[in-house]
C-alpha cells in the first residue's frame, strides 16, 4: 500500500494538485493502524518513508512519536471515524474545486455528466447530485464539529474546503482516487460551464 499510495502521490502533484509541498493523504492498514503522511514532504519526491504512524488523536506514535503529522491530520481520522469502511483518504488542492467554490455556497450541484458515475453506487448521468462544501478553518476542532454534522451530505466520499480543496476516500486506493479524479473532473466541467454563460 505505502509504495502504490507513494506513485499515486507523486502522479497527482504532476497534474499540479499539490503545490508547494501541500495536501495531505492517509490509509488505513491490515491492523486498522492508520498512517499519515509527514507534514512539509514535497510531494514530487513523496516516497513509501514519507508515511507515518498515528495515535487516534492525530499525534505520532510508535517510531515516529516525535516526527509532525500533517497539519489536517485530524480531517483524516474524523473521515476514518465517520466512515469506518474507508481504508485511504486522499487530498487535494486542484485549482479547478478551489475556484468553483468561491463561486457557489454550501453545496455545488452536478447533472448530465457521464463521469458522476465515478461516485460509487451512481449509476446515471441523470441523477442531480450534490457535493457539499464545507468552510475552510485552521481550527481543526471546530471543522471536526462541522463535519460531524453535515455526515449525511458525504453521499459520494467526498468534499469540498472552500478556497482550500478536496478530500476523497474510498475502501481502496483505486477507489479513493476515483472518487478525487471524479470531483475534479465534475468541478472542472461545471468551471468551464461557468465561463462560457
Ligand atoms: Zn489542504
């Protein structure tokens, strides 16, 4: 898992997501230990050593008691808490979701595309779907709260910081990457969308 999350990271700061060493991403391993990645990592060099193990309060642990966590650590753990079935949280700040949601509230709405059926369980183009937006906020206390209470809008595992990025997750690597290259490609299309009318 270390090495495949490690590639995935290192191709999605190639599309220009993860810019001056930001984002964040973590999974859940066979013992249900979770581990994060090491905050300040640039993520064009991310390697398999760059992960590290957590207490459930976002402090390290074990080998890495010492080393800092990702700031949003606690984002993580909480998606893990609410969600229990998820084994990998990926997070992103793509220039595509971070300018659609300075434009919108606290939902962004798709219909029409083909691409919503990257969202497990979405079965038509069809369907109106919404991604809920979340307030961006370095108190990572009160965004627990906030996430806490808008659980029942993560119909398709993922949302959206406003100005900030997405987060995506899944039960497995490829599906936690489903999830966060869906959203992008939804936002992007909605985006251009946007400047055309
Ligand atoms: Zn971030």
């Amino acid at each position: 898992m270390k090495e495949q999350l490690a590639q995935i990271i290192r191709d999605l700061n190639l599309k220009g997501w993860s810019p001056a060493t930001s984002t964040n991403y973590s999974f859940k391993d066979d013992q249900g230990q979770l581990w994060v990645s090491k905050s300040g990592r640039d993520k064009a060099y991310f390697e398999a050593e760059d992960f590290m193990t957590i207490t459930d309060e976002g402090k390290g642990m074990g080998a890495y008691e010492t080393v800092k966590p990702s700031d949003e650590t606690l984002i993580h753990i909480k998606i893990y808490a609410l969600f229990p079935e998820t084994k990998v949280v990926l997070h992103s700040h793509a220039e595509g979701p971070v300018v659609l949601s300075m434009l919108e509230s606290e939902q962004v709405a798709f219909q029409g595309f083909e691409v919503q059926k990257g969202f497990k369980g979405q079965t038509s183009h069809e369907d109106q779907i919404q991604i809920p937006i979340i307030e961006n906020a370095q108190d990572m206390i009160l965004f627990q709260s906030w996430m806490e209470e808008r659980k029942n809008e993560f119909q398709h595992y993922c949302f959206i910081i406003k100005g900030h990025g997405t987060y995506a997750w899944g039960n497995s690597l490829f599906e936690a990457k489903r999830h966060l290259e869906t959203l992008d490609y939804l936002c992007s299309c909605k985006l251009a969308l946007k400047k055309i009318k």
